[in-house]
C-alpha cells in the first residue's frame, strides 16, 4: 500500500471531518457559536466568556453543555463521533 495515497486519503477525512463539525456549530443559536467559539478557538475560560459577554457563569456553563451535547449528537448521527471526541474535549 502506498503511504502517500495513506496521506492523502487521512487528509481529506480530516478536511470532511472538520466541514461536519463546522456545520454543526453553525447550527448551534448565535449566542451558544459565540460561547463555544470563545472556549474551543479563543481558549477563555468560562469566566472571562461570561465578564465579555455580560452573562452568568451559570448561563455560560449551560451554554457550553447544550453545545457539546448537540455537536456530539450530530456528529454521532453523521457516524464519526468517535473520531472527533478526542477534539472537542481537547
């Protein structure tokens, strides 16, 4: 077996992958892409989300959970919830 062709077929199920993943987050209110945004690709921590956008940290909370649970959701119904758990718990 060729490990370029290994490669290259690895590098187009990440690229489908990270598509799902970004379809689902889109899926997701304006306010929830915003606090999981602020998590995954900023790295705030919950309470520096909850002091920019004026929010409880409680609000903040179920707002990521909501997200995480949804995503996980789609993506298991998409069939690669295995493959991406370790990413968004990351």
């Amino acid at each position: 077996m060729n490990p370029l062709s290994n490669d290259v077929e690895e590098q187009v199920s990440i690229s489908e992958n990270n598509r799902l993943l970004q379809e689902a987050i889109t899926m997701l209110s304006p306010q929830r892409q915003l606090v999981y945004r602020l998590s995954r690709y900023e790295g705030l921590d919950h309470k520096q989300i909850a002091e920019e956008m004026q929010l409880s940290r409680n609000t903040v909370k179920n707002h990521m959970v909501q997200a995480l649970r949804f995503i996980r959701t789609y993506l298991n119904n998409k069939g690669i919830f295995i493959f991406l758990l370790s990413i968004l718990f990351v």
